[in-house]
C-alpha cells in the first residue's frame, strides 16, 4: 500500500471526529526507546492503529490507509498528531540542564481515560492513603490552601504554593519533609510536576506523566523524570517512581465511570479539588471531546 502524505484531518477508527482542540496537537504514542534503530512498533491513539518505525528517519503511519503522519521526539518520548500540530511540545527547560537525570520510568498500560488518569496526577488529597509512608503519612492528612490559574496566555493551568508532608518524597530523601510542589498542565492529556528536589534546595526535580489516549477508556501512561541526583542508579529510579505509579494504578482502574465528568455538578468537590475543578473547566472550554463526559447544556 502506497504512503500518503496527512492531509490535516482525521477521523478516529469509531468514527468519532476529534475535537480541533485535540487533533491540532501532539500526542505521545511511544517512548524512544520501544523503537531502537531498526525497530517498529504497532500501537494505537485514538481508536486507530499506528505503525512507528526507525530506519534512515523515524516515521509513523496509519495502519488503516498508510497515511504518513507527522512525528517528532520529546522528552524520551515519540509524538505524533492527527491534524495541523505547532512546530514543537511545550517546553520543559529542566529537562535541558547537563547534570539531570532524564529517565522514562516506564509506559504502562491502564484501563482509565486519559482525563482521569491526569486528575489523580493532580490530587495532593490521597497521598497519605494510597502512598502511606511514602508521599504521605497519617496525621499529616491536611492539603494546604494553594492557588491555581488558568492562563489563556500560555494555554494550560498552573498550581502553586502546594505544600505537603512527605516521609520519602524521593530516592534520595534521608528523612521526611514538607515538599512544595508546583503542578502544571499544559496539554489535556499531559501534566509536569515539580517539585522540592532533596539535595539541593535551589532546585526542582520534574516528573511528568504522558497519557497516550489508546481507546477512551484505556491509556499508556509514559512517565518520564528530569531528576537531581548523582547517588542512585536509573534502574533504582525507576522503580522508586514505578512503585508510586504500582500504587495508583488500582485506584485509577475502579473509577467510576472510567471517563471523566465535566459537568461541576457530576461529582462533589472539596476544596482540595481546586486544580481537578479547574482541569474540567479548561477541558470543557477547550471542546475536549475523548475520554470525557461532556457536560450537558441545559
């Protein structure tokens, strides 16, 4: 079958068209190293059925027509778009600086949309449950005031002045300590967490998630992390992060329903669910239309 080049538009394999707001963008579909010199790899965005592969240049297909899309390499990570994406991913400057560890901790299948899997990215509230004596601990159950925007400037949402009380907020911790944490969201499907690093107060280690939409209510979430630290090894990295992520995976596969409400009166809020009620807010005003309940105009 001939290869033909995007002609900007696509329909996804249910037929569903995607929202601008979606098909214009990149969206990560494997990480770097899953398609070594040489290497394919067969995978799905959307409904639909992709093809990566690394030869003379990297290259991605459509499975159903051959249709060559376009594709770049970010952050560990391949990325390709369904329709007219920017020249280049939102920036993480960190991830540039020579003395960090750059690691993609791993690319893991869970049954959960996308949205929902970025929101509990987003939700300080269960750290001392779900990652007890880890990101949290009883009695320090408290999520602080902090403050979130949506900038329309830079299109995505930003939470500061997190604060929370973590027993081992990294490998490298020696002992428990308030952490500031600094959440950001700058594409539907992606979020970028910084945070105190433990072994030099003047900086921040980064940890992102990437959630490759595969169905509306199934994911590959790559996590990748931008880290201080000359101690431990990847391998003892990665696993620390895998750990967390072991913890989460459970929680994020018994949500019901699996796709993510946008509606504010769907489900209650609580004031620790500032950044979650404004991620449903950008995704509403956005037309995000895959892996939401879309909120219903009265």
């Amino acid at each position: 079958m001939g290869l033909k080049k995007s002609g900007g538009t696509s329909e996804m394999g249910n037929s569903k068209t995607l929202a601008p707001a979606l098909r214009d963008l990149w969206h990560v579909i494997a990480a770097s190293q899953e398609v070594p010199m040489g290497g394919r790899r067969v995978t799905t965005l959307f409904d639909t059925g992709l093809t990566v592969s690394r030869n003379e240049r990297l290259r991605v297909a459509r499975n159903d027509d051959g249709t060559l899309l376009p594709v770049i390499e970010r952050y560990g990570c391949i990325w390709t778009s369904f329709g007219s994406p920017s020249a280049d991913l939102f920036p993480i400057i960190e991830y540039g600086e020579s003395d960090r560890r750059n690691i993609i901790a791993g690319s893991i299948g869970v049954n959960v949309s996308a949205p929902r899997a970025i929101e509990n990215f987003l939700d300080m509230g269960h750290f001392p449950y779900v990652h007890t004596d880890i990101l949290g601990a009883e009695p320090h159950t408290e999520v602080k005031e902090y403050d979130v925007e949506i900038s329309f400037e830079r299109d995505e949402i930003l939470a500061t002045r997190c604060r929370f009380f973590q027993p081992k907020a990294a490998l490298t911790a020696t002992e428990g300590q308030d952490v500031d944490y600094i959440y950001r969201v700058p594409h539907p499907y992606c979020s970028v967490l910084y945070k105190s690093c433990p072994t030099d107060e003047s900086r921040l280690d980064v940890i992102a998630i990437f959630c490759q939409p595969m169905t509306e209510e199934t994911i590959r979430a790559h996590l990748m992390l931008s880290m201080i630290d000359a101690d431990n090894t990847d391998a003892g990295i990665r696993r620390f992060q895998q750990t967390i992520f072991g913890q989460d995976r459970p929680i994020l596969e018994n949500q019901y329903p699996k796709r993510l409400p946008l509606d504010p009166r769907a489900e209650t809020p609580i004031r620790a669910d500032k950044s979650a009620i404004a991620y449903r807010r950008w995704l509403s005003q956005k037309g995000v239309n895959y892996g939401v309940i879309p909120q219903q105009l009265s």
